[in-house]
C-alpha cells in the first residue's frame, strides 16, 4: 500500500468514508467483501495512505458504486508537487 498522505489521499479517503456510510457498512464489513484488511481500509479514509487502482475497483464493487465515483472531481494540484513533476 503507498503511503501517499496528500491532499489526494484525504480526498480519496473523503469518498470512500461517504460511500460506506451512505451504505451503511462498517470498516469489518467493507474489508470482508473486499479482501482489504481493515486497518487498510481505515488508512485510506483517514488520508494516510492512497489505494491502487486495484484496489479502489474493488472497495467500488463492494459499495455498489463506480471507481469513478470514489476520484471524480480529483485534480492534479491535489497531489504532492514531486509526484506532479513525474507525470509526463
């Protein structure tokens, strides 16, 4: 799991923690469905570290909605400068 803690992963981490409440599952529940240890999965919501695209497919699939859901609205000035520098 990279440990990314950006405004990225708080972000990131914002949509997943909305999308299990909105679905009312509990951190146990999310990473049963998904394979996803718990304190992963609790790790992502709290910013500390940014999921893999895997990885964000599969919490997806397992609150019913679109990875693209969980990154809409998601913006390159979100992410560490270093990392923006790389992309390209």
């Amino acid at each position: 799991m990279p440990r990314v803690p950006s405004a990225a992963a708080a972000y990131v981490g914002e949509q997943i923690r909305a999308a299990r409440i909105r679905y009312t599952k509990t951190h146990d529940q999310l990473a049963a469905e998904t394979g996803i240890d718990s304190s992963n999965i609790r790790s992502y919501e709290s910013g500390r570290a940014m999921p893999s695209v895997l990885t964000l497919v599969r919490i997806a699939d397992a609150l019913g909605v679109t990875p693209g859901s969980l990154i809409d609205g998601l913006t390159v000035d979100l992410f560490p400068a270093e990392s923006a520098r790389r992309v390209g």
